[in-house]
C-alpha cells in the first residue's frame, strides 16, 4: 500500500515538472514568436531577435549585426534556397548601435529605427492621421508598407538600396520640376560593410532607354538600346530565367519596373560591391559587364541610303547635335538619322545589317566612323602633352604648396569649429543627434523658445521618449566660443549636487552645439525678484531657502566636488528654480578648475558680468574662490531687497544697490532694504544677520572675505558671532546728473543654463 503511494506521488511529481518545464520553454520563446507575423500596429517594438515575416515565408524584416563593428542595420532578407541575401537597409547611411536597436511604431504613426540613445531613424517624414486601420505590413514581394486602410502612406520600395525587387521603379521622377527624383540602385561599400559604395545603377538621363551603372558618378558601363521588350544581350539573353521587365515613360517621369505576378517567377536583380548586376534565383547568376570602352572618340560621315529596322526616340526637343551625342554615347550604336518631316526625332541602327548605302538615292544618315589621324596630327599631340605634363606638373606643385598653407591655418582655426571628444573622461557624456534635437524642439521654433541669453537661445523640447528637455543652442556669433562650450560640457558632466543643474547630455554636430538639460518648469531666480507680481510668490521662508541652497552648491564647487571649481559668473539669472522652488546653479561656460594646492589665478580675458565682479578681477584679472564669494554676497542683496545691483540708483546718495545697503548697515537701518512685500513677514533679527553675511562676503579686500564653508556656518549657526564688515568694493558710483535713465537693466528671459550678458 505505501509502495503504491509512493509510486503514485513520484508519479505526480514528474507530472508537474514536465508541466513546468513546458510552461518555461514556451515563456522563453513566447517573444519571438509573437513577432513570426507579417505585420505591427501602433504601440509595438520589433527588438534585436525579433522579425516580421512575409505570409510566403520568402522574406523577413530583422536587424543584422554588421560583421566588421557593433553597428546593426534594420534590414529585409530573401529567404533563398541557397541562404538568406539582404535586399534592402533602412539605415544603410546611418548604422546605429546594434544590441539596443528597436524598430518602434509610434502611437502617432512614425516608424523609428531606434537604439535607445537618443539616436534614430524616422522611415515615413509625414505624420498619417488617426486611424485604428493604420498598420505596418511585410508583403509578398518584399516591399515594407505603411498602410492606413487602402492607402499607402509609406513603402520600402519607393527607397531602393542595392536590390530591384518585384515592384519597385527604377528610374527618374517628377521631370517637369527641373529637379528630377532619382530612384536608382547603390552597390554596397564591400560584401561585410553595407553603407554606399561606388557603383550606381540607373536609367539613362538622356531618355536613350538604356540602363547605366556608373563609378564615382563616371559611366562604367551601358546597356544595349530597350527595343520593347528587352535587352537583345543583357537580360533577355538568359533562357532559362522569365524576366517580365517593363518600360514606362512620359514627359514626367522615366523608369523600369518588374511588375508583382504571383503565378509566375519571382525576379530580383542585384548591383554588387564589383559593379556586377547579380540574378538572385534557384541558381544566383551573375552577369560580366565589362566597362564601356565606347569615349566618345568616334566620327559620323553622312551617307544616303535605306534604313530597316531602326528604333526611335520622339522628343519635340532634339536636334540634329543631339542624336549625334545619343549615338556617340552609345557603343552599340552604329548609324542614327534626324527625321523632321512627321515629327521631330532620332532614330538608331544597332548592326550595319540595318541599313544599305545606295549612293544619291533613299533618305540620309550618318555612319560611325573612327577618328584617322595622321603623323603630323600626332607629332603635334605629343608636343602638347609634353606642354600639358610640364604645365600640369607645376600646377600641382603650386596646389600642394597652397594646401599647406591652408593646413597650417586652418590648424590654428579648427579650435572654433571642431570639438574633440578624445579623454575617457568624456565619453561619460550621452551624445544626442542634432536631428533628434530638431524634432524634440520642433525646429527650433519660436514657440518653444524660452529665452535668449549672451550665447544663444535656449529652447524648451521633448525627446521621443516624453522626457522635457531645455536646450542651450550656442549662437555662431556668441562670445561663447567652443572652449567655453566643451569647458561646460566637461565641467557639468562631472557635478552631482542637488543645487547645480543636471546636464542630460549635447551635441556637437559641424557650426551646431548644443548643451541638453533637465527642464526646470519655474526657470530662473531674477524672473521672479525683478517682477512687480511674481516676487509676491517668494515669501520670507522660500528666499531663505533658496540662499542656503546657492551656498550649498557654491560650497559643493569650491570643496566637495571631483574638481574644485570657480564659476566666476554667478547671478540672479544663472539661479534656476525647479517645481519646488530649490535652487540649481547653471551656466558653467566660464567656470575654471583649480588643483588642489591652487589658491588663485589671473586671466586677460575677463569673462562675467558687471555688478557681479569683485575688483580684483574686473580691473586686474585676478580670480579665485573668493570671487564666487563676492558675486554670492550680490545675489544675497538682491534676493532680501528684490531690486538688481545694476539697475538701482539712489539719485539722492548717487550709490548702486550695494553702497546703498552699506549706508544703511552704517546707520543700523539694514532692515529697510527688505523687500516692502516681507515687512511683516519675517524677524528682523535675521533680515539683519544676512545683511551682515552678505556685506562681509562683498568686501573690497579678497583676504577679508570669508570662504563658502564659513558662510555656510554662518547661515546654519545663529549662536555664531559675525565679525564687522569692513568698506564694500563698488559702493560710490557716478553722481546723479550723470545717470542716464535709458540704460535699463534686463532681466533674464531665457530661464534655463544661461545668462543675459551686460559685459563680457
């Protein structure tokens, strides 16, 4: 009986195991085979490892690996007899990182060849509207569709890579603008590397009806003439394979196509890396072209005679000159004639059997003939390319001789334009595209600007994902250079404070740079100091806050972070606020690392912003940490007072913002340059100790000027006995009579990471 039991619960067990084991594997391959279709919707990801296959099972949509780097490409594969062969790449010119790549069908409608880094590729340019028939399909030809019930919105096939699949054109469109779409095939760079590579196979823009492969935009090789129905001996040549090719041409556009038969044999015709126009079938054929050896070095002697079997070309337009360059241009043509009389035109002999020569009699032509030249004609070439080879000679001598000189210049000038992103340090940074940028931004439209500051405008975008952005675009004539730039993207890259800004990223793409920042929705500090309502928003409490924070993140700067670093342009407008009103130091274009045994510097290039200077710098170019100290003691003025340095005059007194708080700290009268909307909000006791911390950090000597960790103690300890201040630097300025009133101050618009420069 136990036995029994025993028997019967191992049988149990086993039971539930294989049921487990079953439930796991199909868990582990449920992905992938929910992707085994043929279509996606929006709201879905196609990944790595993932595929859309068409209902024939003779193509499928998946990313490869590219075989030499970690670059993948979003690709279509015929599924052969023989193995898979890739006909089409939709990011042959932009290969993006591989193992992160999705192919994402936005609920908006785009498809976007994504990897995850802000980098991506838009197939379909138009948004479709909002349609729930909207689905994005793998067909039976191998053409990828974006379909919005019957219509098609987008196709793989209207963009060719190497491969002419059932359906697609080849050939030239919208004639009539003057700017005609080329619909042509490019061979790959090698059979391992699939960006473009030297060989183009297209329709003759000459309207000859032949089929060109050009070398570095050269004519490598030629078809014969289309005479209706093929190519005598191109493709038509090949028995056993059934190339239904046909030809279509109007005053707007040229092309060839294979039509989609499903009951007959399905062709699919191939450039490859050689130049080499390869059948994919049962039996891959690949077609020896030879380059053309027909120059244009040939003659025409006129002759009279009758014609059979020749072919035309009717165009109102051609003349005389112009068959003779058709023909010229043509190796397989042998004899061509201009008929006027019906309409106007050219037509073509391709094999002397298609003419007879009867002297004055029947209509007139003209014979190819070779070029005879005799020896006094070659002694004379020969003279002019010895001419030709000293000319030529001294002409490249002189070339590289001036691309030296360039070199050299541009040497000294490619600071200003390129930016190298060389040190390990900073590859930390997430690079963006500028294109992703442009259409987070919208183009950089008005309506996302935020401001405009002394080196560009800064931009408010939102990134695929949904994330906010605030975009810094360095203007081309700013003062920032690309030192500056780079000086701030390495500088805040390496900062993690809660009080400085968060750099999410930039861009540096040819004249373009771009700084990607976290959007603070409040913007900046001096937007709500200098408003006559706004300030209303900052109570007694708030402002506290925000001045403990700003010496936090000083403090941060100048001790505690990776580098030690002096900002030298601190202010109102570099203070931006997040949702909860905390304060984030930004703008760090001019900011300088010091080692740690480095007290000081001196500089010729004063970079900042009057009013915010201490006097050591502004006259003679001496900085150090006391010099954030200073322009922090301003900023405590303005946020108590609620008025700006620059832009307060007492006309009575003649003194600034800062000679004015002096005299009322001299006459214990410091409470009075509070704000009037806090007067009965808050303890004068404190109102009168940040004075005083403020008045001591504002000091003309930088010696006696405390360090942001004593001014943090000072803020933090209210048993802590505050010395004296001593004289203020800049306290007196010009008399009243000399003021002007139109240099109004401005405030800063631009509210994220960057500053509105009065002097630099």
């Amino acid at each position: 009986m136990a036995s029994s039991l025993m028997m019967a619960s191992m049988i149990c067990i086993t039971s539930c195991l294989i049921v487990l084991c079953w439930f796991g594997l199909s868990k582990f391959f449920g992905p992938e085979a929910s992707h085994a279709g043929n279509t996606l919707k929006p709201g879905q990801v196609m990944r790595v490892g993932e595929h859309l296959e068409s209902w024939n099972k003779k193509f499928r949509l998946q990313f490869l690996k590219d075989c030499v780097s970690n670059l993948g490409y979003l690709v279509i594969q015929y599924m052969g007899s023989d193995g898979e062969s890739t006909v089409w790449l939709a990011n042959q010119e932009n290969p993006q990182y591989y193992y992160s790549l999705v192919l994402n069908f936005t609920l908006e409608g785009y498809l976007l060849v994504d990897d995850g880094y802000g980098t991506f590729v838009r197939l379909n340019s138009k948004q479709p509207g909002m349609n729930s028939d909207i689905i994005a399909m793998l067909d039976d030809s191998g053409n990828f569709i974006l379909r919005e019930g019957e219509r098609i919105l987008w196709q793989s096939s209207d963009h060719p890579t190497d491969t002419l699949l059932p359906g697609m054109k080849l050939g030239l469109f919208d004639l009539k603008s003057g700017q005609p779409q080329k619909q042509f095939l490019t061979s790959w760079t090698s059979p391992e590397v699939p960006t473009p590579g030297l060989f183009t196979l297209g329709v003759d823009p000459n309207n000859t009806k032949q089929l060109v492969i050009w070398k570095r935009k050269e004519v490598y090789w030629r078809s014969e003439t289309w005479n209706g129905q093929s190519f005598s001996s191109f493709l038509g040549i090949q028995k056993d394979i059934r190339l239904n090719l046909k030809y279509f041409s109007n005053e707007n556009e040229s092309y060839f196509i294979f039509p989609v038969d499903e009951n007959s044999y399905l062709p699919i015709v191939q450039i490859d890396w050689r130049g080499q126009i390869v059948l994919l079938s049962e039996n891959n054929l690949t077609l020896n072209l030879k380059p053309s050896k027909c120059k244009g070095g040939d003659v025409f002697s006129m002759a009279r005679g009758f014609t059979n079997g020749w072919y035309n070309i009717d165009n109102y337009s051609l003349f005389v000159s112009d068959c003779a360059e058709m023909c010229q241009a043509n190796c397989s043509c042998k004899a061509f004639t201009y008929v006027s009389i019906y309409y106007t035109g050219c037509k073509f002999a391709q094999a002397s059997q298609g003419y007879k020569i009867d002297g004055s009699e029947g209509e007139r032509f003209f014979i190819r003939k070779s070029i005879l030249v005799d020896r006094s004609r070659r002694k004379a070439r020969l003279l002019w390319f010895k001419i030709g080879g000293l000319l030529l000679l001294l002409a490249v001598v002189t070339l590289i001789s001036l691309l030296c000189c360039f070199k050299r210049k541009q040497c000294c000038f490619r600071g200003a334009h390129v930016l190298d992103w060389s040190t390990e340090e900073e590859h930390e940074l997430r690079l963006f595209s500028f294109s992703s940028i442009e259409i987070a931004t919208d183009h950089f439209s008005d309506a996302n600007k935020l401001g405009h500051g002394g080196f560009g405008p800064v931009y408010k975008g939102k990134l695929v994902q949904g994330q906010e952005i605030a975009v810094k675009r360095l203007s081309r004539s700013s003062t920032q250079g690309v030192k500056e730039f780079k000086n701030e993207v390495i500088l805040i890259s390496k900062l993690q404070h809660c009080n400085l800004v968060r750099l999410l990223g930039c861009c540096s793409q040819e004249h373009e740079k771009l700084l990607i920042y976290e959007y603070l929705p409040n913007k900046s500090l001096d937007l709500f100091l200098f408003d006559a309502k706004k300030r209303a928003l900052l109570d007694w409490k708030t402002r506290v806050c925000i001045i403990e924070g700003i010496a936090q993140g000083l403090l941060y700067l100048h001790k505690y972070s990776r580098l030690k670093i002096i900002h030298r342009d601190l202010k109102t407008s570099n203070v931006l606020l997040d949702s909860n009103m905390n304060p984030k130091i930004s703008d760090f274009g001019t900011a300088r690392i010091f080692e740690e045994n480095e007290s000081g510097a001196s500089t010729k290039r004063i970079v900042g912003t009057y009013g915010y200077m201490p006097p050591e710098y502004a006259m003679d170019g001496l900085f150090s940490e006391k010099s954030d100290v200073f322009s922090f003691g301003i900023v405590v003025l303005e946020i108590i007072s609620g008025k700006k340095n620059n832009g307060f005059y007492q006309f009575d007194r003649s003194l600034n913002l800062l000679g004015y708080a002096w005299d009322l700290w001299k006459e214990g009268r410091g409470t009075e340059l509070m704000d009037t909307t806090l007067v009965d909000t808050c303890p004068k006791s404190e109102v009168m100790r940040l004075v005083q911390v403020s008045l001591l950090c504002v000091q003309e000597s930088a010696a006696d000027r405390p360090t942001m960790l004593d001014v943090v103690s000072m803020l933090s300890n209210e048993l802590m006995a505050l010395p004296a201040p001593k004289q203020p630097a800049f306290s007196v300025v010009i008399s009243g009579d000399d003021v002007h009133l139109t240099e109004n101050p401005t405030c800063s618009i631009n509210d994220v990471t960057i500053s509105v420069i009065e002097a630099r």
